[in-house]
C-alpha cells in the first residue's frame, strides 16, 4: 500500500547512526509537523515506532550505508518522498520544498556541470563517454521522488551503474560506493533537472567561515558557505560535524525541550547561556596553549567553532 506524501531516512549499523535518525525526526516533528516519517533500518520495529510511523526493514544484500540510497525508490512508501539523511537537523517549516520539487519526477538540490571535475570524473570526458548532456552535481543530503514509470527506471539505472563504477572513474568515498555520483548520471541520462534552493533548503557546513547561527527552538540557522550568505531549514551536518558543537547544542535544546514543555525561549537561553560559555572558555584555552607551543597564531574568532581545533 503507498500512501501520499512522506519522509524517509535510513539508519542502519552503528547506534549513532539510529540515534541521528531519531533526532532527524524529533526535529521533524517539531518544526515541519504533520508529515508521516519512514525509516530503513535494521532495528526491531518496536524500537523505532516511538518516532517513526513506518519502519521498512533494510535489505543487507544490498549492502551498507551510501549504496542503499540508490534503491530508496523500492523502500519507500509513499507515492511522493522526500528522502533526508540522518545526519541532518530540521530547523524550520520546510514545505516549500515540495512545490520548489514540483514537476519532476526525480530530484536533488544541486546544479548541472558541463565541465570541470566532480566525484573524481572529469565532467567532459565522463559526458563524452556516456553521451550525455551535463551531469548532476548534488549533494544526497536530500532527494525528491515520485512512484512513477520514471522515477522507477532512473533507481533502477542507478542499480545498474554500480558494477561500471570503477571504471567510470567515480572516487569511492571512505572506501565505499558514493550514491550521489550514481544518482547524478543517472538523472542526467534520462534528462532529468536538479532543483536551485537560493540557499534556503538543505546546506552542509563544508565551506563554512565564521561565526555559525543556529537554533533548533527559534526555527533559525544561517552562516556564510564559500563567502555566501545561506540560511537552510534542513542543516545537513554529514561527515564528522554531529560529533561538532553545534550539534550536540541543537539537540540537547530539543530534547530538553520534548521531555519538559518548558517554553522554547527559556530553554534555548538556558543552553545558549550555559553551553556557548562553557564552549568558549575551552576554545580560548586550547588556542592559548597551541600558541605558547609555538604551533599556531593566536586568534580570538570565531568564539564557538564548529571544532575546537578551527
């Protein structure tokens, strides 16, 4: 049975993938209500059924983690999804996405290349070869689909394409198979269109200078990525950045608050208060002691980096 709109994520392996799936959808629940979420995992239901309306068990032949994304179409469902990874945080209303999505069948956020390189290929040599117009450049952060003939072929090519992945020339990320060069040609060669945000949807910190703005409780977040100014309500923290700061903050405000119903502004000035400060001194005090090492210049900003080590 398919149901109409929803969200997906997956959260398979290790707890602290589950754990930022279950903190995806708090924030979910908390600042874009009204959505039913599904998740592919490989945990009992009843361990998930707290946060999430399905749980669709994974399929370990398909293998683990980025590759399970490129059979996403047959897990999910709804006849329209959009798709979030785990590691990202809800900071506000994000239904705009759907009419931003509207008109294709399948999508990302991102921007189409006709030269340069991406994911290891060169973008021209990678077109000649395959014959095709342009390639997708995206981030998997986030993708939109429907249950559709097209969308149907487009996964499945996506499947077909990890046994020439190699020998495209397609960089594997940690060692694993990287699902969003898989999407990327595949949309391309059925001529499909990713979609521009404004900066406004799904950013990752990569990029990132400055100070960084963010409250999970106010429905706010924004920084400058490569010297533009970008306000995202789905902040993707993928890589290392749910073990950064900010994080951690975000979700200590959320969970205070869902387990309390103390008022969002009290709560966000009591963990700003607490943690920014505590945060700082630790911050000030490994950048004096890398300084009398001799191993750094001193610096006084940013006050509240994503690392300490920034």
């Amino acid at each position: 049975m398919e149901f109409n709109r929803g969200i997906i994520t997956l959260a398979q392996g290790k707890q602290r993938y589950i754990d930022m799936a279950v903190n995806l959808a708090k924030s979910i629940r908390l600042n874009s209500p009204g959505l039913p979420i599904a998740v592919i995992t490989d945990r009992p239901e009843a361990e998930m059924k707290k946060w999430f309306d399905y749980v669709v068990p994974v399929n370990p032949r398909h293998g683990l983690g980025l590759v399970q994304k490129v059979y996403l179409y047959d897990y999910s469902p709804f006849s329209e999804t959009i798709f979030i990874d785990s590691d990202c945080l809800v900071v506000n209303d994000f239904s705009f996405l759907w009419d931003l999505f509207q008109g294709n069948d399948v999508s990302a956020i991102g921007e189409k290349l006709i030269d340069g390189n991406w994911a290891g290929m060169s973008v021209t040599e990678t077109c000649d070869r395959l014959k095709l117009p342009y390639i997708v450049q995206l981030n998997g952060g986030v993708y939109y689909f429907k249950k559709n003939d097209t969308a149907a072929a487009v996964f499945s090519n996506a499947q077909k394409l990890i046994e020439a992945y190699d020998t495209i020339g397609i960089a594997r990320l940690r060692g694993q198979v990287n699902e969003e060069p898989l999407m990327s040609l595949s949309m391309a060669q059925f001529g499909l269109s990713p979609i521009n945000d404004n900066g406004k949807g799904m950013r990752t910190p990569v990029g990132q200078k400055g100070v960084f703005r963010m409250d999970i409780l106010k429905g706010y977040c924004s920084f400058l990525k490569h010297n533009i100014k970008v306000e995202p309500v789905i902040m993707h923290f993928g890589g290392g950045y749910p073990e950064a700061f900010h994080y951690r903050r975000e979700v200590l405000k959320m969970k205070i608050y869902l387990a309390t119903r103390i008022p969002k502004f009290i709560i966000s000035a009591f963990v700003n208060g607490f943690a920014n400060s505590f945060y700082a001194m630790y911050v000030f005090a490994y950048r004096c002691l890398k300084f009398i090492m001799g191993k750094s210049k001193f610096k006084m900003s940013p006050l509240l980096p994503m690392f300490k080590f920034e």
